[in-house]
C-alpha cells in the first residue's frame, strides 16, 4: 500500500514537471518571437521553469538567426530528464521529458552594419 502512495505521489511530481516544462517551452518561444535573441530565450526558460533543475534542460530554438525573417515561426523545443525515484534508492529510473511551442517572428532582425572599405 506504501508503495502505490509512492507511486501516485510520484506520478503527480512527473506531470508537474511535463506541465512547468511545457510552461517554459512557450515562454521562451515568446521571448525568441519578440527579441530574437536566443541567448534571451534560453534565459527565460531557464527563469521560468524554477521547479526543475536549469542545469539539465537543453535548449534548442530553430531555425538559426541567420535564417529567421519577420512573420516567420521560430520554434523553442526543451529536452530535460525527470530523475524519478521511488522508496528511496531502491527503484529509480530516469525519463526523458520533450517539450517545444513556435510562434511568429515579431520583428525584424538585426543586420549587422556595413563596415566602410579601407
């Protein structure tokens, strides 16, 4: 009986995390979408989803700056492993949990500035 409570309560921490994970994947999609700045949006991710351990989430937002007009989606996908453990030591097991929201480009990028010929 012990056990099933540890599982119940276990199962609850997981969806937590899925859900705080997914919460962050779409916060960072905005910040990517208004900024453009992908360092910006890993920051937000990472400020944004304070219930999971920022050391293990990998951030990737595509397509590359290079590569993003105004209008365009840009999509931040989150990659995090939910250490789960129940009684202890005795059964763990890591689970990989996945998360990504796109939204539309909302400005223009910057180019960089012509540099004058010598």
């Amino acid at each position: 009986m012990l056990i099933a409570l540890l599982l119940v309560v276990q199962v609850t921490v997981v969806v937590r995390d899925a859900l705080a994970l997914g919460l962050a994947a779409r916060e960072g999609a905005r910040e990517a979408a208004v900024s453009g700045d992908d360092a910006r949006a890993a920051a937000t991710v990472r400020r944004s989803a304070s219930s999971l351990d920022a050391d293990r989430i990998a951030v990737r937002v595509q397509p590359s700056p290079d590569a993003r007009r105004r209008g365009d989606p840009v999509t931040v996908t989150l990659d995090y492993v939910e250490r789960v453990r129940v009684a202890g030591r005795a059964l763990r097991h890591d689970l990989p949990l996945h998360a990504a929201a796109t939204m539309r480009l909302e400005r223009t990028m910057r180019t960089p500035a012509p540099t004058a010929p010598p």
